[in-house]
C-alpha cells in the first residue's frame, strides 16, 4: 500500500508512507517524505529560512515531494502572503522537479491560475479531497491529482465524487485520522467494486507515474 500523506510515522510493514514533515521540527526516521511549509504555520520573518532547509532537502533521495504547502483563505494568515510562499514553493518543485502535495481551501481557482501562469510540469497532488464531483472533474481536466482519506470515511457523500475521478489520478491517505490506510483502501475499493489487492496494484501504478522507482524503501 502507499499512503500519500501522514504526520504519523508507523512504520506499518508492507506500506510506504510518505510523512509530511516540517523544516523546522525535521525528523529522520521516515525513510521518505515530504516538505515544506503548511498556510497555517507560515512565519512572516522566518519563512525564507524555511524555504531554505526546504531546498537542502530537495537532493535527499528520500524526499520525493514538497509540501504540504498551499493556500487557505478561512485563516488569519494574510492571503498575499500565502501566495508568496506557495509561489516560493512551486519554483522550487519545477526547478528540482518534485512532485507537490497540496492543501488547498477555499482557493482553487487561483490554483488552477497558478498552474498556468508558471507553466508547471511537476505532478500536483490536492490532499484530503472532500469537495464535489464536479470540482474534482475540473480538477483532473487541468492535470491534477486528488488524494482521499479521513472524509472518504467519514463522509458518505463523497463516494460520488471519488468515483468521479480517473483511478489514475488518484492517491489514498490517512493524514491526521486514527484510522489506518488499510481502513482507508477497504472503503475505496468497496467503492470502486474492486478487491483491495487489485486497487493497491492500481495506485501503485500511479505512485510509479508520480514519483518514479518501482521500488522505494518501506
């Protein structure tokens, strides 16, 4: 199984879990990971450092994305700001050509925007999906990809927006829920009328097209 995005570390045999780390409070227990700087936590004085320690770790073979950075308007963070840094952060993954996982609230047309106007190339990942079908379909028709977890569980509604999505565009994670990936593939697959073996071969397809390497260390 691959989870695509957890602040938990488990170490659960047979997984790959790619665990969201900060610059600040770096851990290196996970052999892979991701980094960068969350909306919620950016720093007006200090970011630039941040972003700094986020590009030492772009050479790391164990870290195969940026984020998850983004944007979010229900915070106090000024939005101009939000910008900048997730700007920041998306010249960085097409320089160093990384994959990026993305929170995004509130604010998905100015990603799509975004996208555009620097002509991204690097895989873009929104995380913990929990909008409508059609925002998903919009979503993949501009080339992105969606990651389900917690509200897929949690939320019965969603099943129709997930089956929106082409299944090779989309990830499963577990975040921040006490529930574990696995809950989270048997859902999915009882969703897509497919057995979970069959399912975990299909996103590890996609975790290949996105991050490369048939293998990566559990």
């Amino acid at each position: 199984m691959f989870n695509l995005h957890t602040h938990h570390y488990t170490a659960t045999p047979n997984c790959i879990e790619l665990v969201n780390q900060y610059p600040w409070e770096f851990d290196p227990a996970p052999p892979v990971y991701s980094i960068g700087i969350h909306p919620w936590f950016i720093d007006a004085t200090v970011w630039p450092l941040h972003m700094e320690i986020v590009e030492q770790h772009l050479i790391k073979s164990g870290c195969l994305a940026i984020g998850e950075c983004g944007l979010d308007k229900r915070i106090e963070v000024p939005f101009e700001l939000q910008l900048q840094v997730f700007e920041a952060h998306l010249i960085l993954a097409e320089q160093y050509q990384k994959p990026v996982v993305l929170h995004l609230v509130g604010a998905f047309q100015e990603l799509i925007a975004l996208k555009k106007q620097h002509r991204l190339s690097v895989p873009l990942i929104v995380h913990g999906f929990s909008k409508n079908a059609q925002l998903a379909q919009e979503l993949v028709k501009h080339g992105f990809y969606l990651s389900f977890g917690k509200y897929l569980l949690r939320n019965p509604e969603l099943k129709t927006a997930f089956l929106a999505v082409p299944e090779n565009r989309i990830f499963l994670e577990t975040d921040t829920i006490e529930e574990s990936i696995t809950d989270v593939y048997a859902k999915a697959a009882e969703y897509r009328n497919l057995d979970v073996s069959e399912l975990e071969r299909r996103i590890k397809r996609n975790r290949v097209e996105v991050f490369g390497g048939e293998e990566r260390p559990l």
